[in-house]
C-alpha cells in the first residue's frame, strides 16, 4: 500500500511539473519570448520524451528565432516519438508554406487532417485543427480559404477555446474580414477578460480602418491586462506609425 502511495504522489508530481512547463512555455511563445520558450520546451521533451505537443511548441520557438532546419529536424523528432500528433505535420507543412513549396506543404497538412478526423471522417481535434489554420497563414504565401473552413470547424468542435477564438479571428483578419475577426477576437475576450492577446488584436482591427480613439481604448486594455505583451507593443507602433509619429 505504501508503495501504491508513493507511486500515485510521484505521479501527481510529474503530471503538475508537467502541466507547469507546458503554460510557461505557452506563455512565452505568446510574450514572444523565443528563447525562453525553447528552454522550457526542450526541458519538457526530456521529461517527457514521447509528448508530441512539447516538440511542435519548441519547433516554433525555433522558427521565430529563424532556425527553420533545427524546426524542421525538431518537428522530424517528434513525429518519431509521438507520430499520431496532428501539429507536428502542420509544423512542417508551414515551413514547406513559407518556402513556396505549396504542394508539398498540402501533403503535410494533408497527413495532419486524416489524424484531426475520427473514424467517420468527421473532425474531432480542435488543436489539431488550430496549428494546421496557424501554419496556413504564417508565412507570406497563405491558404486562406483552406485556414478558414478548418477554423469553422475548430468552432463546431468547441466553441469555448481561446486559441480557438483568437487563431480564427487571425484567419478572418488575414483574409480583411474585420468584421467576422472582430466577432471572434470578441468572443475570446468574453472567454476570457484577463488576456490581453484578443484585445490587442481588436486594436489592430481599428487601426487599420484608422479608428484611432477606439483603437488606442483596445490597446489601453491590452496593456492593462499585462503590461509587458509583445503583440500590444508591437500593434501600438502600428498605431502611432499610421499618425506618422515615427519618433
């Protein structure tokens, strides 16, 4: 009995560690911390080496610090050790993208889909789902309309995520929808009020339609949510560089 306890208390250990890295590291990609993010996900993948979700997160990290072979040999590694998850192939499938390769790229997000299915063919992975949509519009050559049929999905699966919410406005913002982004951004701000990410992409949404007092309130709010958000910054630079206040 002893025994039994000590191997349920190491396990609970392990599954909290576990949890802790992993939103640190969500944490980080969103902060753009890239660095940081690759050290918290290479540090998970040695805890927990057949965790397929840990080597597409620090892929990422990787293609943001522009190292797209260490992503793609990351991605390669994790399709070995974890070969049923969906965004380890959407993680290749964005590199093909962002180097024009655009049918190779489609294999890829191809093989990703067929596991984002169940065995009715009908979609049952959300996150899978989300990383596929990401990978679609990342780079400069992007697959719109393909990203936002998956993104409608996504939201038919659940309609309470906030990556979910905020990668399907992403979607709509791509494709000049402000309106439909701006119905999602908002949904993920009613999900959630304390992130700042979807209020800093409202005030993209105004800005670029030079609703400059209604933008600046959004990043007002983004900032006040955490005031050290990259993508806050990054849209308040946009926000000033439409006034021409360049300094």
């Amino acid at each position: 009995m002893k025994r039994l306890i000590l191997l349920l208390q190491i396990l609970i250990v392990s599954v909290s560690l576990k949890a802790q890295l992993l939103n640190e590291g969500l944490k980080a990609l969103d902060f753009e911390k890239y660095e940081s993010a690759r050290n918290i996900f290479t540090t998970l993948i040695q805890k927990e080496p057949a965790y397929g979700e840990a080597y597409y997160y620090l892929g990422q990290a990787y293609n943001n610090l522009f190292k797209a072979d260490s992503a793609f040999i990351i991605y390669n590694l994790g399709i070995a050790a974890a070969p049923k998850t969906p965004q380890l192939y959407a993680g290749l499938g964005e590199l093909l993208l962002e180097e024009g390769k655009t049918a190779e790229a489609q294999i890829q997000f191809d093989k990703a889909l067929a596991i984002c299915k169940d065995k009715y063919g009908d979609f049952n992975n959300a996150k899978g789902l989300v990383a596929i949509a990401s990978g679609m519009i990342a780079g400069e050559t992007k697959l719109l309309a393909q990203a936002s049929a998956l993104m409608e999905e996504a939201y038919k699966i659940t309609k309470d995520d906030y990556d979910v919410l905020t990668t399907a406005g992403d979607v709509y913002l791509e494709m000049a929808d402000g309106s439909k982004a701006a119905t999602f951004y908002n949904r993920a701000t009613v999900l959630d009020p304390n992130r700042p990410k979807a209020f800093a992409k409202i005030a993209l949404i105004w800005i670029r339609v030079k609703n400059l007092q209604v933008a600046k309130e959004a990043l007002d709010t983004a900032f006040s949510k955490d005031p050290n958000y990259a993508t806050a910054f990054k849209n308040q630079a946009e926000f000033y560089s439409v006034q021409r206040k360049f300094a």
